[in-house]
C-alpha cells in the first residue's frame, strides 16, 4: 500500500473513507485457548471433512499430535522422532503434515516435511492404520529430499492447492543474506515455491503446465521463486489466490499475493531485493519490473518475522469473510487486511482485542492452523498453546 498516494487526497475524502470502514467494521475477535501442553507446536491442521480432530505437529519431539473433543490424545499419530538426528538447530525438526482432498476416502496416504540428521529437507508419504488415530509409523517413504548447507531458512509448509497439486516451500538454505544467491538459481530447490503431482506416479511428476515444466536449465518442479523464507503461504479456498508470508532479513516483513490462474513462474526478488527496498536497506539495485512486488510489507518497529496465515472462509464470522490473517513471531502481533482489485484494504490489528483481559498469554505465535469448518486457530510456540479465534461476546 502506497501511503504516498493517500497524501494527495483531500483530507474530507480520507476522513470519509475512515468513517465508512469503521461503520461497516465487523464485529471483534477474540481467542479461546482450546489445548494446552504441547511441546513446541509449529503446525496446525485438519483433514478434510473431518471436524472432530485437529492435528498439531510438535517440532522438535517429531510427533503429530491429535487434540479430539478438547483433549490432546496421550499417543501421537505420528512420531518421527528417531529420524530427525541426535541435536537438532533451531530451525530443524517436524515442519508440516499435508492431507490430499481425497484424504479418508479412497486414499490413506499423506505427507509430511521435516528435516534428516544431516540437516537436508525430507518430503515423505505415511499411509494410516486401520486405526485413524494412528499412521503406519513404518511406511515412510522420501518423496523428494533437498540438501544445503546451513541449517536455517528450510520454511518448509507443504499444501494442497485447489487444482490437487501439491505446493511446497523451500527457504533459501542460508547463510544470511543468501549471498550464493540461491533463490535467483533455477537449478536448485531453494528459495522457491514447489508444485509437483503425487496422485499419478511413484515418487511425484512434474504437472505439465508448471512454468518450467520444458526447461533446459530450470528444476520442472518450481513453481515461483526469489522467496527468502517462505515459512507460510495458503490458498484462498474460495478463489485459490495464493498468500506468501516471506520472512524478511533486516529490513522489512512482506506478503505476497499471486491471483489464481497466474501461471506461476514469478520471481519475489530476493536476494537483490528485500520487501519494497533492495537487500539491506541499500540505495540502488536491480529494481527490475520482472520482479513480482509485495502487496503489504511492515518494518522492523511492527514485528520481525512474519507468519502468514489464511483467508478466513468459516462459517462462525461471515462479517470476516475474505480477510486475510497474518502476524508476527516476534511481536506477537496479529493483523488481517483484504486484497481487492490489487490493492489492500482494510489493514486492522486485532492484538490487543485477542489477549485476555490484557493478559500477555499468546506470546510467540509461529503459525496459524485451520480446521475441517475453516476456523481459524494460533499455535503458541513458547508455551505450548493452541488458540481458536472467535468472534468477541457483544
Ligand atoms: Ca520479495
Ligand atoms: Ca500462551
């Protein structure tokens, strides 16, 4: 959002456009701790159609845990624990858990990201048990396994989209700064957004109308790149517009948005550029026009890394419907805005209404979850915590 732009208007008219969002605003929000005593919880999700259980996977213990009916169930679902390696760094460990759309039914495959005991990204298939609360710990299988060579960025968020492609992130592998500039190298896995089809053929194929799908010096599986740390991106379920949460470095937090039916192969910029600016704060870089801009970016005074979230398309808030949720790890602030006619609108921070009384209890948020409804949730990082957000009493 360009507040330059705004400047130019007469101040009745911004006065104007003031008043109106805040007669129409929609009602508050609030957040309900639901489960309590996870171990480092970083993901959230459910499988579709099923609204009775939610999955938390807990990154360092390598469980996928089941919160059913307000309890955490006392044994996981998965444990991958062993497969991790001895001692992990701060960025390795459990990612993601993606379950396909025909999850339950015909298919009792599903897939998880994580990091091996040398320090590379894993995509893996499990198949469940008879049992639904229980997956074949034994049936794993790699899918795709991406080294680097530091442990940081690995982002790591795998995704259906609408079209049964499965999306996945990949950070940028570090050092800081990316200075090999691995997310500007086509040849390599890093700094990029995957898309690979897991339906048709054992590991994956390359969907035929991915971006580089026929070329001689691209990996066919990405899907866009220059993308710093990717930690979260998801799809509008109603449009399929795809939302990126990029963590910025030193500068700026940023969100992408890529308008469904794009055709990917766009290029986010890093490393040459960081949100709006170049890398740094710099005076001059490349400020190619091929680069795909952010829509929305905060400074380093609002948070310092960002986490997106989702579009919420629940059933309990429809005032809320079509904002897109996002916050910060190390701020703990939280946010949604709405992405009209390729422009944001109605940027609202909704911190302080979801604390408690003012207690500081959702202190270090690393991710955003949904269930089976599309209600919205927050995993607190620190203390083991999982929020629902709901509307605030009257
Ligand atoms: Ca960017
Ligand atoms: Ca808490």
């Amino acid at each position: 959002m360009d507040l330059r732009t705004n400047a130019k208007l007469p101040l009745a008219v911004v006065l104007l456009c003031m008043l109106s969002v805040f007669a129409g605003a929609a009602p508050q929000l609030a957040a309900k701790r639901i489960a309590k005593g996870l171990r480092l919880p970083t993901y959230l999700c459910a499988a579709p159609g099923d609204a009775s259980r939610l999955f938390v996977l807990e990154k360092e213990t390598g469980q996928v845990r089941i919160v059913k009916e307000g309890k955490v169930l006392a044994d996981p679902f998965l444990d991958v624990r062993a497969k991790l390696g001895e001692s992990l760094k701060p960025e390795q460990g459990l990612h993601c858990i993606a379950f396909p759309p025909d999850y339950g039914d015909k298919n009792n495959c599903f897939y998880i990201t994580r990091t091996d005991s040398k320090g590379a990204s894993i995509l893996e298939a499990y198949r469940v048990s008879d049992d639904p609360d229980v997956a074949v710990s034994t049936s794993g299988k790699t899918i795709l396994r991406i080294e680097q060579e530091s442990p940081m960025h690995y982002s790591g968020l795998i995704a259906f989209g609408l079209d049964g492609m499965l999306y996945y992130s990949r950070g940028d592998g570090g050092p800081q700064g990316d200075p090999f500039g691995h997310a500007q190298d086509l040849s390599l896995l890093l700094g990029k957004i995957l898309r690979i089809d897991v339906h048709k053929r054992d590991p994956y194929t390359i969907p035929l109308d991915n971006p580089f799908a026929n070329s001689e010096f691209a990996r066919p599986e990405i899907w866009a790149y220059g993308l710093r740390n990717p930690w979260r991106f998801s799809f509008d379920s109603l449009t399929g517009d795809l939302y990126i949460g990029d963590v910025g470095y030193q500068t700026k937090e940023e969100i992408d948005v890529e308008p469904a039916g794009s055709g990917g192969g766009r290029n986010y910029g890093w490393p040459t550029r960081e949100a709006d600016g170049c890398q740094g704060g710099a005076e001059d870089c490349d400020d190619d026009s091929s680069f795909a801009k952010p829509v929305h970016v905060y400074p380093r005074s609002s948070g310092q890394a960002v986490i997106g979230g989702y579009v919420y398309r629940g059933k309990a808030m429809p005032e809320w419907h079509g904002a897109y949720f996002f916050a910060d790890l190390i701020s703990s602030r939280i946010w949604s805005m709405r992405y009209v006619d390729g422009a944001v609108t109605e940027l609202i921070e909704h911190t302080n209404s979801l604390e408690p009384k003012g207690k500081k209890t959702i202190n270090l948020i690393s991710s955003w979850g949904l269930d089976a409804n599309g209600e919205m949730y927050l995993c607190d990082y620190l203390d083991g915590d999982i929020y629902k957000i709901l509307k605030a009493r009257e």
